[in-house]
C-alpha cells in the first residue's frame, strides 16, 4: 500500500471519527477502521483522534503499541505469522523460525526490503496438532515444513 498523503490521512481520520461520534469507548473501532484505510495507523492521525476522543496522544499511541495487531508503518504485501507456543515448538518451531528468518533475512515484526512479506509472532493458532503451524494473510496452514516455507513466501 503506497504512503498515504498528510493531508489525506488527516480528512480520511476526520471522516472516520465523525463516523464514530457518540460511540462509548470508540478508540478501538476508530483506530481499528484507520488501520483498514491505511494498513497501519498512521503518526499523523494520532493528535486527531487524541483531541476528538479528549485524550492524550501519549494514551492513543500506549494502545497502538500495547495491541499487536497495530501497526505503527505498512506491513508487506503477505503477512507470515508463526506460531510461537509451545506445542508448535514441540514439534519444530523453532527451527521452522530459524529457517523462516534466515530465508526472509529479517527479524520478527520486520518487512522484507521488497516489501513482499512482514514476519510476526503469534502464541497460539489452536492448530496444536497440526504444528507447526502458521497464519498467511489470514488462512491458516499446518504442518508446516521447511520446504512448504520456502513455497508460501515464494507464491
């Protein structure tokens, strides 16, 4: 997703707070429907929804950094998420891990340089017999190997 313009960010997040007006505890949905317009949450929205909300941009920015499914800058084109429990480890996790972030050459909750796919932890899919297992932009995949890896992040 290309980086929205200052001006656009700032009517789209104008719009969206409108859209919520009355809501009790609108924070969540609001920075929730700016993540969907944007793909993160961008900095420039935040002293807006801060005033609108009667908060302070120090509390907004607390829950966009507390909740991992806020992003603070766009996420790659396909998002990996691997699962980090502990059954998922008990039958190569960590090695699927190793394999992923020597593969991708990035770190959790780093983007590839292209742009092509952001990496992330997740603790627990509910696929604790199909580990290990992972979420790719939202469809679930088990049993996941090396080899299956190397040809989800290749599609």
């Amino acid at each position: 997703m290309p980086v929205a313009d200052p001006d656009d960010v700032l009517a789209e997040t104008r719009a969206i707070l409108a859209a919520h007006a009355g809501v009790e505890g609108a924070l969540l949905p609001v920075l929730q429907a700016v993540q969907a317009r944007f793909g993160h949450v961008p900095a420039a929205a935040l002293p807006v929804i801060a005033g609108a909300l009667g908060m302070s941009r120090a509390e907004v920015m607390g829950v966009v950094s507390f909740h991992h499914d806020f992003r603070e800058v766009p996420a790659g084109r396909k998002v990996l998420r691997l699962c980090r429990a502990e059954a998922c480890q008990a039958v190569g996790g960590r090695a699927l891990e190793a394999h992923a972030m020597a593969r991708l050459g990035i770190g959790w909750g780093e983007t590839t340089a292209d742009g092509a796919v952001t990496l992330e932890p997740v603790y627990c899919l509910g696929l604790c017999a199909c580990g290990p297992a992972a979420l790719v932009d939202g469809e679930v995949v088990g049993r996941l190997t090396a080899a299956a890896f190397d040809r989800l992040v290749s599609a």
